[in-house]
C-alpha cells in the first residue's frame, strides 16, 4: 500500500472531498464527451471543411484508436510516475489539442486534434480512476463510484444533446473549443485539492517493448472492428487489421513474460472475481455502445426524429442510471457486490427483450421509452459494482494497469457491439424498420453470455470474499 493510498493528506473535512470527486468526476464526464459530442456536429463539419462522408467518419474514429490504443501504457504511466501528476498531464493534453482540433482549418490539422485528444483521454481516464480508488475509502468509496458510475453512463447520451445544442446555436468548432474552459477549470481544482505532490512512487520500468506493442495491438484491433462496422467482415482490411491483432497480442504475451517487470502483471489478470468483472463490462459495453448508436439510427430513420431530438429522447435512459446510482445504492449496499452486479445485468436484459418488439408502427412512448427507463435501471445497480470488483480488489501498486484495462475492456467492448451488430442490422434488405428488433435480440444474447460467465466465475466454490464487502 503506498502512501499515496491514504487520504490523509486531503485536509478540510467535506468540502476538500467534493473538490477532489469534482476534479475526478468532471475530467471523466468530460472525457465521455469528446467520445460522441462532434457526431452530431459532422454534417455541419463536412460541409464547411468540404470532407466526404469517409473523411467525415475519421474525426470520431481518430479519437477511438487513439484512447483504445494507449489506455494499457498509460495505465503504466500513472502507477511509475505518479497517478496526480499523469492526470494532471492528460487533462492538459485534451485542452490543447481542442484547440488544435477547433480552429482545424483542414482535415489533416483537424485529425491530428482529434488523435491528441484521444491521447490525452487515454492518460487521464485510468489515472482518475485509479485515484478515485485509491483516495476514496469505505462508505466515501461507494459514493465516489456511484457518482462516477453515472457519469460515465450519461456521458455518451449528453454529448449527443451538448454537441445538437451548441451546433445549433453556433457553430460545429464550439464542440469541440469548449473542451477549453472546462479542462482549464479541472486542472485548477485538481491542483487546489489534490496538490501536485505523489507522495510515493517506487522507480518502475515503464516497460517500452511492450507498451509499443500493447498500443500496436489494441489501436489495430479497435480499427480492425471499427472497419467491420463500415465495410463487413469479410472485408480484406478488415480480416488484415484482425490477424495482424491477434499477433500483435501473442507477441505481447510472449515479450511480456519475460520482462522484469510486465505491463500486463499476472497478479491484474488472474482472479476469478476480476476476470468475471472484467468479461462482463466487455459485454455490457458491447450491448450499450450499439443499443445507443443503432437506436439513434432507428429514431431518425423510422420515426423521423433529428439530431438534437434523438439525444433528448435518449436522456431518460441517463436519468434512470442517475436516480438509480444516487438514491438506490445507499438501499441495496446490504447486499453483496455480485449479488448486485447480476441483479442489474438480469433487468438490463428485461429492458433490451422489450426493444427486440420494435418494428415499423412502434412509438416512442409506448416501444422505446420503457425500455429506456428500465434498461437505465439496471446499469445503475450493476455498473457501480462491477467497477469496484474490478479496482478494489486488485493489488494497489497495479491500480493505474487495473484501471487501464477495465477501460480497454470497455473501449475493445463498445468497438466489438458496434461491429458485431452491424451483421443483424444489415441483414436482409437492410430496412432499419424490420431488422431493429434482431439487433437487440444479439444484444440480449450478448447480456445472457455476460451473466452465464459471471455465474460461472463467481458461483464456485473457492472464489474470494473481498468482492462481497
């Protein structure tokens, strides 16, 4: 346990608290914007710097490999250099490349923005959250996870409504120029509650063979799914990106094993709690990353709703996660962290059987709606415990790589949902009308696989007690 673990050195009783979970918090929400806020601004975007509709789809992919390819390393970076400082460096990294990318008068400029951006989200997104770990302790800890549990869910569904707003109003560059004065702000409470000091870092190699392979291997398999997702899965570069993934991680895992230090410790890795956590966010993600973007699509393709209209319609599915993370854990927390985690991953499952009813006459009340508020529901009871399976029962020297692989599996899983349930999607004559409903029946038989794994990992005899606290 380093001393960086004990939250003595957070003076000022409450009110230092909340600062500290603002900075944490805020940094994260504002990471989950970035990941979705120009998709509604990319029509505007086209138009004025005169892409294609493939040019167009780099801005958002720019940013998926960049954070899905460094998130391992720069879990790495915060466990040898400090978590404060990393996270501090990753926020700044983000405001400076907004402005790159929001006065991108080209679309090379505007890539390299995007790829910064992604970059810096990658640093500072395990780092927050290993510290929102580390820092926070006992009934402060279950709180701290709820909030950002939250946030994280309503990240993607409030870009989508902040990117509509403020295209509208202004301009496509105000997506991404108002990254600038949120991230300004974060690091000025950052520093006044956190400081800039990491008590103790014991000298660590940060392990550069494998971390320029863990980035080769994850940022070539993020692009491998992304262009299934476009192109199919027979696709040559597709097939080529996958392959060349596949070794790329075997090479990994062989120049790991023989490093004094690995960037992947068998200690992260192994455990029947954590990999049973690990798997089932991997699912969840897969299932929430396509249910938010081909629902999207099914709101403005079948029943005519806009840009803007279709993020206001998914807000209900963030205010049910809200209501559930910050008035029912305090209820439930009697309960064990599995028992939860199922419990929620069992009604997530009812929301999605009721969207596999969707056709062409649903409605929004009666077809969507629902689903939306119950599927809300039950991420709200599971995510939380999920999380903390994951962080807190992992070795506190490895927190910043826990982190970053809690954070690749949910990347590597939206990337994997987007692609996988293209093939429903797509079959047929493609009408979105008549092939909607299978989307979400692959969805449901993705959330059965994730509580069979769970079951299995957790239900024998042996496993640990410290994920039931």
């Amino acid at each position: 346990m380093t001393q960086e673990s004990v939250p003595a050195d957070i003076s000022g009783g409450e009110r230092a608290w909340a600062l500290v979970l603002t900075a944490i918090v805020g940094a994260e929400f504002m990471l989950q914007l970035d990941g979705t806020i120009v998709n509604v601004a990319l029509p505007a975007l086209q138009s004025d710097l005169h892409l294609s509709v493939t040019g167009g789809s780099w801005v958002p992919n720019g940013f998926l490999l960049a954070f899905g390819g460094l998130l391992l390393f720069a879990g790495r970076l915060g466990d040898a250099l400090g978590h404060r400082r990393v996270f501090l460096a990753g926020i700044g990294l983000v405001v400076v490349a907004s402005l790159v990318a929001g006065l991108a008068s080209n679309l090379e400029v505007l890539l390299v923005g995007r790829v910064l951006q992604g970059a810096g989200a990658a640093i500072a997104g395990p780092t927050g959250l290993a510290l929102l770990a580390i820092v926070f302790q006992g009934e402060r800890q279950q709180r701290a996870f709820g909030l950002y549990s939250t946030v994280t869910g309503l990240g993607a569904s409030a870009g989508m409504v902040l990117g509509g707003v403020l295209t509208w109003v202004g301009d496509w560059r105000w997506s991404l120029l108002v990254n600038v004065p949120i991230g300004l702000v974060l690091i000025a409470i950052t520093v006044r509650a956190l400081g800039l000091r990491d008590e103790t870092t014991r000298s660590r190699s940060l392990g550069l063979p494998s971390a320029l392979l863990s980035t080769a291997a994850l940022t070539t398999a993020v692009y491998g799914l992304v262009h299934a997702a476009e192109s199919g899965w027979g696709d040559r570069w597709t097939l080529t990106a996958l392959g060349a993934a596949v070794v790329l991680v075997v090479v990994l895992l062989l120049v790991d094993r023989r490093a004094a230090e690995p960037l992947l410790p068998v200690a992260v890795l192994t455990g029947r709690d954590r990999v049973g956590a690990f798997l089932s966010l991997l699912l969840l993600a897969a299932v929430l990353t396509g249910f938010l973007i081909y629902l999207v699509q099914y709101l403005q393709g079948v029943l005519g709703f806009n840009a803007l209209q279709s993020g206001l319609a998914i807000l209900p599915f963030g205010l049910a996660l809200l209501a559930t993370t910050q008035l029912l854990t305090g209820r439930i927390a009697a309960f064990g962290l599995k028992t939860r985690a199922v419990a929620g991953l069992v009604v997530v499952l009812a929301g999605v059987a009721w969207l596999t009813r969707l056709d062409g006459g649903s409605s929004y009340a009666s077809g969507v709606l629902p689903a939306l508020v119950v599927m809300g529901l039950g991420v709200g009871v599971a995510i939380i415990p999920l999380n903390m399976i994951v962080l807190t029962t992992a070795p506190s020297e490895y927190a910043g790589v826990t982190a970053g692989v809690l954070q690749t599996a949910l990347t590597v899983g939206g990337s994997l949902g987007l692609a996988i349930m293209l093939i429903p999607l797509t079959q047929g004559t493609g009408d979105i009308a008549h092939t909607i409903s299978s989307v979400f029946v692959w969805a449901g038989g993705a959330l059965v696989a994730a509580l069979l794994l769970s079951l299995a990992f957790w239900a024998r005899p042996g496993t640990g007690k410290a994920a039931e606290r």
